[in-house]
C-alpha cells in the first residue's frame, strides 16, 4: 500500500507537445550550471590577495568579495522553491543563468571595491538559485527507483568542484589575471543556457502553483537572519567572536529573525520557505547528516592547504594537488556508490561512507613536520572515495518521500544546511587553531628555560651554523632565540591541527544515531511505500 506523501512514480521531463525525452539530457542541461556555481564559491578565495593589490584595498576589504557572495548566496537557496513554483521553474532557471553570467563579467571589469561587491551580491542570488534548481531536475526526471544514478552525477560536481576551485583559481591567477576567475564563466553560461534552453521545462505542477500570495514578512525575516548569521560565521574569528559589539549585534538579530520565521512560517498558508517538511524524519535526519558532511568536507579542505603552506613551505598549487586525489577517487567511485544505492539500503551505504570519512581524518593525526608526499595523499584518496558513499545514498534517503511539488523546496533547504554547515566547520577549525595553537605554546613554553639540556644545546649549536651562514658574531645569541621561538610555534600550530583532525573525526561520528531515525526506502514498481 502507497504511502500518503509519497513520491509517485516519475519520468522524463515533458516538453510541450506531451513527447518524453531521455532524462540525462536534462541532467546533462543543468550540469554545468551547478559546476559554474559551485566552482565560483571557492575559485576566487586564493584570489583575495590578488584583488586587494588590484583595487588598492586591504586584504580585509578584498574577503568581502567572499562574504557577499555567501551571504546572497544563503538567503535565496531556501525560497528557491518558492520562486520557481512562482515564475515558473524554467524561465527562472535560464534568468538566473543570464544573470550569474553577466554578473561574471561585471566583477571582472569592477573599478572599485564598492562596485565588485555590488556584483557579487548579484552573482550570488542568481548563483544560489541555480544548484537547488538542478538537483530538483535531477531528482524528477529520474524515477525513484533510478535517482542514485542522478545523484552520482550530481555528487560528482558538487564533490569535485570545491577541490579543483582553489587549484583553478591559483592558477589563472599566477598566470593571467584575477579578472579571468570571473570570465572563464563566459563560455561555461553561454554552454549551460544553450542545453537549458533545449532541454529543461517546466513539470504540469509549476503552473498548478504559480500566482500564489506573496509571504514578504518571511521573505523579510528570511534574508535578516541568514544574512546576518552567514557575516557571523564569515567575519566571528577576524573579530573575535562575541567581543565583537558589531558580532553580538548580528548575532542578537540573526537568532531573534530565525525563531520569528519558524512561528510565521508555520502560520501562512503559502510560506517562502515550507517548514512542514521537517515533519518527514528522513528530511529531518537528511538535513542534520548533511550540516555535519559541509562542516569536516570544508573544515578538512581548508585545513590541509594552511598546515601545507604555513608549516611545511608547500606552495599554492602544490598544496592543492595534494587535496587532487580526494576528487580523483570520489569522481571513479560516484558511478559505483549511484548503483548500490539503487540495490542496496542507503542507510548502510551512508554508514560506511561515515566510517570511510572518519578514518582518513583519524590518519592525519598523525601528520606531523616530516609528513612525506605519499602519506598526505593517502588519506584524501580514502576520503575522496567515502564522501561519495556518504552523498550519493543520503541525497537519495533524505529526498526519499518528498513529493515532486515539495522537491524544489526541500532541494532549497538541502543545499542551504551544507553551505551553513560549512561556513560553521570553516569559523569552528579557525577558531580552534587559533586557540589550541595559543593554548600549546603556552604548555610548551613552560618547558624551555634557558638552563635547560635543549636550550643550552641550541645555544652552543645555533651560533656556528649561524655564523657559517654569515651573521656576524654578537647578534647570533637573539637570532638563536629567535630560532627557538619560531620552533615552537611551529610545534604549536602542528599540534593545534591534530586537535582539529581529531574533533573533526569525532563530530562526524556522533551523526551515526541518525540513521536510526530514517526509514528504508522500499520500491514496488517504482512506488516507495512504507
């Protein structure tokens, strides 16, 4: 017996005219609007040195480039649903495609700081729309039954795009200019416009919807609370938290705008964001799993690149190659893990991709300031094939009974927990590294006196290969403390990214209950039923 709420079977997208198309090509349509996006929201990070020389701001300033596109980028992916079912689900998605592409170009050819942020406010909202829109594409041009398949594609994109983002970004920007990380955007929107136009239309129910009231207190209460929780989570360790007035500020507005739209949202009839699907506790549980997954993929991936190049003198694009395998493996196993999440339960298969994940970073506690080659690859190999484990099945569990109508809007809300769950994991490992480095030089400095067995060897040492390398006698002493000073910070900061590895792992642990909560998907002639 079918479940009430539940997914009834699906196929291709209908184009006018009632012919059915093969329901790749739609997601081939939408594939690279979602690599465009996703790759523009780490691409230009290595570029914010570059930016700030450019336009004759501080570096400061020029991370602002970063947090306005987050914070546009935040307040749209959960009304994406809303606004599709409102204008109607193709015409938006081709106007948002326009409009990221255009905006490219102006951030590109921007003459002040004023005018780049304008431009990446606008690139973030049409940005922000296009993701949630493409897995909802994905999820219903495939029958329930063959949605792993889609998701494995999807995943590949949305795994392989923030790894190759930075790497891309350094590149182009060593080699050209920062202008070209927007206009290389250019040729991948005029390509997705093209397949977009052909092949994405709008399902029967969009038109069924469309005319429906405007919710503009939850719209309004919508965009002051994320916007001010994405500057906090942005901006909290570069001020210091709560002893921050301007923190403490956001922080009082973004909570008192959250608790407000929850009670609103749950008392209008036509909400900008639909609530009511929490009520589904694979949604619920999904939506958990997938906060805990952005916050140790992007709190890992920022990580490795600082350790490389601050403790172990790695440059920008060699660093990056070593987070390349994590790609490599997830991209050879996301045709895999599409085909037993079609055969298999995905509550295990989201299991072992926790296990898969949590090992890795289990390994790199024991990094350390002769780590070699070999060994940092290994464990973002392993880790590249378990996230894919992880995404492919728990996209497909959580969406398992959300009804074609809801699909747009629980892809809104699922793609807005990933982002929030990784700004979160990036301000939580800055954070920690900060302290726990502070916190480990202290312990440490507690150990060395200058009568100690290695204070008076580094003493007797030092000097001559100081004075070998041409430092003239009588300054070597405060050089030598100098050497020792700057060891143990070294020594500090390593140990401070050990502690993060090891949270990172444990977090992601502690979600295993939540699989508990989800129930197995279970298909009779592509109908999931209880």
């Amino acid at each position: 017996m079918s479940r009430s709420g539940t997914v009834p079977p699906t196929s291709a997208e209908t184009p006018p005219g009632g012919r059915t198309i093969n329901p790749w090509l739609p997601a081939l349509a939408v594939t690279p609007a979602t690599l465009m996006e996703v790759l523009d929201s780490t691409v230009v990070n290595v570029s914010v040195p570059h930016i700030a020389g450019s336009l004759g701001i501080t570096p400061e300033e020029a991370t602002w480039t970063i947090t306005t596109y987050l914070v546009a980028n935040a307040i749209v992916l959960p009304m994406t649903g809303w606004l599709a079912n409102h204008f109607g689900r193709r015409r938006l998605f081709l106007a948002c495609l326009v409009t990221f592409t255009f905006a490219s170009v102006l951030c590109g050819a921007a003459p002040s700081l004023t005018a780049i942020l304008v431009f990446r406010i606008l690139q973030g909202m049409s940005g922000g729309i296009l993701i949630p829109i493409s897995q909802a594409i994905m999820l219903e041009s495939f029958p329930p039954e063959k949605r792993g398949r889609a998701m494995a594609a999807f995943g590949i994109v949305v795994i392989f795009a923030p790894i190759v983002g930075p790497i891309l970004g350094g590149f182009i920007t060593d080699n050209y200019s920062w202008r070209w990380v927007f206009y290389i955007n250019i040729p991948v929107g005029a390509l997705a416009f093209m397949l977009a136009s052909a092949f994405v239309f709008d399902p029967p129910y969009i038109r069924r919807i469309a005319g429906a009231a405007i919710d503009y207190v939850g719209l309004g209460l919508l965009a002051l609370g994320l916007g001010c929780l994405e500057i906090v989570l942005d901006n909290g360790e570069l001020k210091d938290w709560f002893g921050s007035p301007f923190i403490r500020n956001l922080s009082i507005v973004a909570g008192a705008s959250l608790v407000i739209l929850v009670f609103w949202e749950l008392s209008v009839k036509h909400p900008i964001v639909n609530l009511r699907l929490l009520k589904d506790r694979n949604f619920s549980a999904g939506l958990l799993l997938m906060m805990a997954l952005g916050m140790v993929l992007y709190g890992s991936i920022i990580l490795q690149p600082i350790y490389l190049q601050t403790l172990m003198g790695y440059t920008a694009l060699l660093s990056g190659l070593t987070l390349a395998p994590r790609g490599l493996t997830s991209l050879l196993f996301a045709p895999l893990a599409g085909w037993l999440t079609e055969k298999r339960d995905p509550r295990y298969l989201v299991a072992y991709g926790i296990a898969m994940t949590s090992v890795p970073l289990f390994m790199m506690t024991h990094w350390n300031l002769q780590t070699d080659f070999r060994s940092l690859m290994l464990p973002n190999l392993l880790q590249g094939s378990g996230i894919v484990f992880l995404f492919v099945p728990l996209t497909t569990a959580t969406m398992a009974y959300i009804s074609n109508e809801n699909m747009g809007m629980a892809s809104g809300l699922f793609n807005l927990v990933r982002n929030m769950g990784g700004s979160a994991g990036i301000a939580f490992v800055n954070t920690m590294l900060s302290r726990r480095t502070q916190f480990h030089h202290a312990r440490l400095s507690e150990h060395i006196t200058a009568y100690g067995i290695a204070s008076q060897q580094a003493l007797q040492v030092f000097p001559r290969m100081l004075f070998r390398q041409g430092v003239p006698a009588g300054s070597d002493v405060n050089v030598t403390y100098g050497l020792i000073h700057g060891e143990l910070t070294r020594q500090s900061a390593m140990m401070a990214f050990i502690d993060n590895f090891y949270l990172l792992a444990i977090i992601f642990l502690l979600m295993l209950p939540l699989l508990l909560l989800m129930r197995k998907p279970r298909r009779v002639r592509g109908h999931l039923i209880e």
